[in-house]
C-alpha cells in the first residue's frame, strides 16, 4: 500500500542513465533558482518601511536613496559570484570557496551558515506567501499556520518528483509574478506621470525629518538587502545545468541581477511616490496594487501572482541545499545518506530534511515573517563576506590574467557584504543573536561527525585492526517462548549449522508455566538442552542478557563464537504486525546494542493466512 501511495505522489522510479535528461535550460533554471531573489520583492522594500515608519511617514523618501544603495550592492554580488561559477563550475559556492581559499573552518561557517539559511528560506518564502493570500483573503489570517505547513508539503513533495519536473511546473509561477510586477510598475509610473497621484502623498525627496539619525539609516539598509537573499543559489547549483553549465550559469545569474533590480526599484518608488505605510494585516505590495487598479481582476492577479512566488520561492532552497549537503557529506562533515539519489534522481535524503525543519521552525515561530527575517538575513551575509574574501586570497596567490580587476570586485563586494553583516547584528541583535548560539553547535557537530567516520573507518581498514581471532566453534543460543512451528523451524535451522552445543532457553514469569513447560520440551526436544530462567519482574530481556555474558565469557576461553537464532513469524499482511508484542524485535534490538562479539541472527516463518 505505501508503495503505491509513493508512486502515485512521485511518479515511477528513473534509471541512472537517465541522470542527464534532468539537467535543467537556463530558462527553466532562471525560475526555480532565483525564485527566492526575486520574491523577495515582496518583502524586502516592505522591510526598508518598517524601519522608516518608526520616525514617521516623512522619512519615507529615504527609502530612494537606501534603494539604490541595495542595488549597488545587488551589482557587486553579481559581478562577484559571475568569477565564482567560472572560477569553481562543480558548484559548491561559498563553502567550496571559503574552505579551499581561507581554511577548513572557515569552510564550515559557510557552510553551515547556508544550511540554516536554506530553511530559512523555506520558512520565510512560504510564511510571506502565506500572508499575501491572507492579505486578499482576511477571513483566513487565522489559519495562516496550517496553510503554511501544507505549501510545504506540497512543495516537498513536487521535488521529490525530480528536478525537470518541478522546474516545468514552478516556471509558469515565476514568469507571471514578473510579468505582474511588471505590469503594476509600468501602469503605476504611467499614472504618475499623467497626474493621476496626488505628490502631496509623499513628503519630496530631502525633506528634513526629526529624529532620524545613521544608525535608524543602516538599519533600514541592512532590512532592505534582505531583498538580496538567494543570489548565491545559482553559484551552488552550477552541477544542475546543461552542458556547457558556467556559462549557462553565468548568464542565468545575469538574467536574474537585471531583473531584481528593476523589479525592487520599481516597487521602492512606487511605495515611496503612494505614500505607502506598512501594515500587520496587508502587505506593501497588495497595498500599491489596490492603489494603482482598485479590488479588480488586476488586483488579485498581482496577488496571487505574488503568493504563489512566494510560496514557490521556497523551491530555491529545495534545490541548492542538497547540493550542498552533498558537498558535506563527501566531506564526512554530515552524515553520508545525503550523498544518497532517490527513484526519481534527485537527492530526496536532503529534500525531506529540508522540508521537516522548515514546518517545525514555521511551526515554532507561528509564521510571523518579520521575526524569521533578520535571521534569515544575516544567515546569508555571512557567506556573502567569506566567499569573496576567499577569492580575493584566490586572485592575489594565482594571479591569472586581469586578476587586478577581478580583485577589485570581489574586495567591493567583501567590504559591503561585511559591512551589512555588522549592521545586522548592530541594529538587530535581538533577532539575529541565536546565529550566535546554533552556528558553534553546528560546527561542533559537523566536527563530531567527521570524527566518528574516522573512527570507523579505522577501526575497519584490514592494515590497522587487530588481526581477527579464529572461531574453533560454534554455540547457538535459541530463545523459545513456546512449542510451535516458529520454534520448530529455528532449531531445525539451528541444527543444520552442526554447532557444537545448541541451547534453547526459555524465560518463565510463573514457577508453574517452568515445570508446564519443561514436562513438554523433554517430551519434544529432549536431544536439545532447555535452560529456564525464571522472570519474576516479567522481563525478558534482562535475563537473557545476563546469561548470554555467562555463556559468552566462557566460549571466550575456548575461542567458540556465540550466536543467538531469534525465532520470528511475518504475518501475511503488514498491519497484522500491530496486533503482536514484536517481542522478537525488540529482543534482536536490545542484542545489537548491549551485546558485543555475539551474532545475532533471525528466522522468519512466513504465515499463510
């Protein structure tokens, strides 16, 4: 049953060959990676507003010049992740960058830093999206959780269906938020200038405001770049394109610059020109589009335009995080199931990861997008600042050709991305501290992972372990909780092994079932010894255990090897199995854990009805 449940959700399984088909046009590609940069449209002029408003609606036109500067520094991430996909084309972005340029843990700071941006993205795509539905639909602000959770869902599961198939379907959702943005900029300018907007709507650009000062300035400039959030997903996601994929890469990411730049300069001037004030219950954007065309057709086209971009900017996660969890995997820094493709060849270990976490943290957070913000924000800075300071260590030791102004590009972009990190944590401490607190904890687990496969694999290298001692025999130990063909077929098995003493032992709660019991063992079996171990707490596996150490130190002594045969019926359907104690799993599964130097070994007896 949950198999055709999978199929039907994922489709049939792919074959390995097929890998190449699911390699993505920059078309394709310009929708499902910079989904994330572009929604942020949504949020990220709103953000600028929400600084501003605090001094009052007259501060408002600093939004223009705090616009331009996000857009200098959208100039400077592009032209410095361009050198990045050509300099480093497997992907990998800042990680790979950080580790081979400025050191293994700087490498980890990055690259952990991504991986809870990425569920940042998730959350913070699809709770935004959330709230430009609830925004056109009040009656639904209550269920903003549960709505949030089932995009995830849905969304999970559309890649787990594989790259192409998610990318044909997420395309058509991109391309129309961009043609009605488009639309609401181009008939908002076109009103403006035939009059139709009062301009005693906005106080007139240098306007003196009281009370305004830097650092409510850098403030708002570090809220509006979290506009820039998912510009490094292309330089991570290099391996998904077709052939020749930088260059492919590098024209998909220029794609997405020109059209995040017009997109947010539009909507920041229309916001400031409206005199647009942020609102808890309606979004900035809802707001310029009732403006500009009324509750018509046209508004609510722009407005689900934007929900499912936002919601579907999630998918930008979806696909530069498992590439990057691959990374690490290779790495040994988390654990290796991530190195691991599903039916449908894509690497559904990460996807599923990525898909729990970010319902949990929306679950924790109750959807509230400004709270996940900030976080989300600086999340991402972090690796902005330490891959262009690793390239700048890559041009000035390789010094290829025009590496002066390669240089120079990369240094611009490192000083305003390390500055918009400071200001992040300067303005906004008491949102963005917990990066603080989980970023050591991930490094430190990262390093405990990668210990523990050392440890492993030293342990199993035939040059380094200890030479294995020889078995000289075998002792079977058979658990037996009654007369029956399960039992029977275990010691028949047993017996076929011609080990040199078979004990089958069993653990009575009542001195009565003992002296039942042994009367007919010795009846049955009286070629094979019986030992009773009295329970009276009625456990089983304590007994057992305590026995098998007995009869495991004194096989040791004469180099035989222990081994326990655990009988087990399978019912002939599986929900049967809910209706048994599975006391035989749970005893294989306690012998695995607390038991060394035993094998432990299952007989099943496959019921017929």
């Amino acid at each position: 049953m949950a198999s055709k449940i999978k199929r039907i959700l994922l489709g049939k399984p792919l074959k390995s060959t097929e890998l190449g088909e699911q390699k993505l046009r920059k078309t394709k590609a310009l929708a499902i990676l910079s989904s994330d940069a572009l929604s942020s449209v949504a949020y990220g002029p709103e953000q600028i507003l929400l600084v501003l408003v605090t001094i009052g609606a007259a501060a408002f036109w600093y939004s223009v010049p705090i616009g331009i500067g996000v857009l200098i520094l959208l100039a400077a991430l592009i032209l410095s992740y361009r050198q990045i996909i050509f300099a480093y084309p497997h992907g990998g972005g800042a990680y790979v960058v950080s580790k081979e340029n400025l050191g293994l843990s700087y490498g980890l700071v990055a690259g952990g830093s991504l991986l809870v941006d990425y569920i940042l993205t998730v959350a913070v795509s699809v709770s935004a999206g959330t709230d430009a539905v609830t925004s056109a639909f009040p009656s639904l602000h209550d269920y903003n959780v549960p709505i949030a959770v089932a995009f995830v869902i849905f969304i999970t599961i559309l890649n787990l269906r594989g790259v192409t198939e998610s990318a044909s379907i997420l395309a058509y959702p991109v391309y129309l938020f961009v043609l009605a943005l488009f639309i609401l900029i181009g008939v908002g300018l076109y009103r403006i200038a035939a009059g139709d907007v009062s301009p005693e709507l906005h106080a007139s650009i240098g306007t003196p405001v009281a009370g305004i000062g830097l650092f409510i300035l850098l403030k708002a400039f570090a809220s509006g770049s979290s506009a820039l959030t998912g510009v490094e997903a292309i330089s991570n996601a290099i391996p998904n394109f077709k052939a020749p994929a930088p260059n492919n890469a590098a024209k998909t990411l220029a794609a997405m610059g020109i059209l995040l730049a017009a997109l947010f300069s539009g909507i920041v001037f229309l916001a400031y020109y409206y005199g647009i004030a942020p609102r808890h219950d309606v979004t900035v954007v809802s707001q310029i589009a009732e403006e500009t065309f009324g509750r018509n057709f046209m508004y609510y086209f722009i407005q689900g335009t934007t929900a499912l971009i936002l919601i579907l900017a999630a998918n930008t996660g979806y696909s530069a995080f498992p590439l990057l969890a691959v990374n690490l995997a290779k790495d040994k820094f988390i654990p290796r199931m991530f190195t691991v493709r599903g039916d449908r060849l894509g690497y559904s270990n990460g996807i599923i990861f990525l898909g729990v976490f970010s319902m949990l943290l929306i679950i924790a957070f109750q959807g509230q997008t400004e709270h996940l913000i900030p976080l989300y924000a600086v999340g991402v800075f972090i690796p902005f600042t330490l891959s262009q300071s690793g390239m700048i260590l890559k041009w000035i030791r390789e010094k290829p050709r025009g590496w002066r102004t390669k240089l120079a590009i990369n240094l611009i972009g490192a000083l305003i991305s390390f500055t918009v990190s400071v200001i992040f944590f300067l303005t906004k401490f008491p949102m963005v501290w917990p990066i603080l607190v989980f970023l050591p904890i991930i490094i430190f687990v990262f390093y405990q992972i990668r210990r523990h496969y050392a440890a492993v694999g030293e342990q199993l290298r035939l040059a380094s372990c200890e030479p294995a001692v020889p078995i000289e025999g075998n002792v079977i130990i058979v658990p037996v909780s009654g007369i029956t063909h399960v039992v029977e077929h275990s010691l028949n098995y047993a017996q076929s092994l011609k080990a040199e003493q078979i004990i089958a032992v069993y653990i009575p709660f009542e001195r009565e079932d003992e002296v039942r019991f042994e009367e007919k063992w010795n009846k049955w079996k009286p070629d094979i010894r019986l030992v009773t171990l009295p329970s009276p707490y009625r456990t089983i596996i304590q007994p057992l255990i305590r026995f098998l150490d007995v009869v495991q130190r004194k096989a040791s002594e004469s180099n035989y090897q222990v081994t326990v045969i655990i009988p087990q019926f399978i019912p002939k359907k599986g929900w049967h199995n809910i209706l048994h104690n599975q006391t035989s799993f749970m005893i294989r599964a306690r012998l695995l854990m607390y038991s060394k130097d035993i094998i432990i070994t299952t007989v099943p007896y496959h019921l017929k009805k």
